[in-house]
C-alpha cells in the first residue's frame, strides 16, 4: 500500500478528496455544494508580491481577517502584506477536481503549500518556516 503524502505543516496523513477550486475553503463539502449551484466566482490573486493563490469570492475578502503569524507575518506589516491583487478570473470545468486533504489542519495540501510558501518568504527564521 502507497503511503500518504504528509500535511507540509503538521505531518498528518493527507486524504484525497474531491475539492472544489478554493485553496482556502475548497475541501469543505458545502464548498462543492456552492461550486455546483454556482454561488461563488474564483480567481488566481497574487499574495505577499510573489505567491500565487485562487480563492473563492467569499474566501478574497476574508484573507485579511487571518492571524498574520500564521503566514509569519508581524501584526505591524499585516496592512500591507494582507493585500491581494488580482491576476485572472478562474472558470471551473465540469470535471471533478482533487486534492490532498489535511484531517488535522482541516486544509487542502494547496492551501497548506501555499501558507509554508508564506511563511519561508515573510520570515524564514521563523520556527514555523
């Protein structure tokens, strides 16, 4: 049996799960509900000047609201840093789309790539890095 690839942040085994296009809120399954009735629109945004993220509507606006530590990000610098700038408009095929999920972390391993992305650029002495 092939082992499961572990979660980038806790070490947990990741579970594949189908997930809707939202790195942020993607693997949860009332987000795969919106994604087929349509209720959200996605884009690939840019964060932190260099990362590359897509996030749902809902999910763009709330980016600001995290904790900054958790992207290893000082509270003094979370004005700026918090900022998205958008890049494209993302369509979502008919196809079902799958990822790694964290049991743990309750993430998808793309939304927990792009969050150690996070915290190796904002500060790469960081315990968390």
């Amino acid at each position: 049996m092939k082992k499961s690839p572990q979660c980038p942040l806790c070490f947990s085994s990741l579970e594949r799960r189908e997930v809707a296009p939202c790195m942020d809120c993607g693997h949860c399954p009332e987000e795969l509900q919106h994604l087929r009735e349509g209720i959200h629109q996605y884009a690939e945004c840019e964060a932190f000047g260099k990362l590359s993220v897509i996030l749902c509507n809902f999910c763009a606006v709330d980016f600001g609201s995290h904790v900054p530590a958790y992207f290893g990000v000082s509270p003094r610098k979370w004005n700026t840093a918090s900022r998205l700038n958008f890049l494209r408009a993302i369509y979502p095929s008919a196809e079902h789309t799958w990822d790694a999920v964290c049991p743990e972390c309750q993430r998808r391993c793309a939304w927990l790539d792009f969050v150690q992305a996070a915290r190796q650029l904002n500060d790469p002495q960081s315990e968390y890095a």
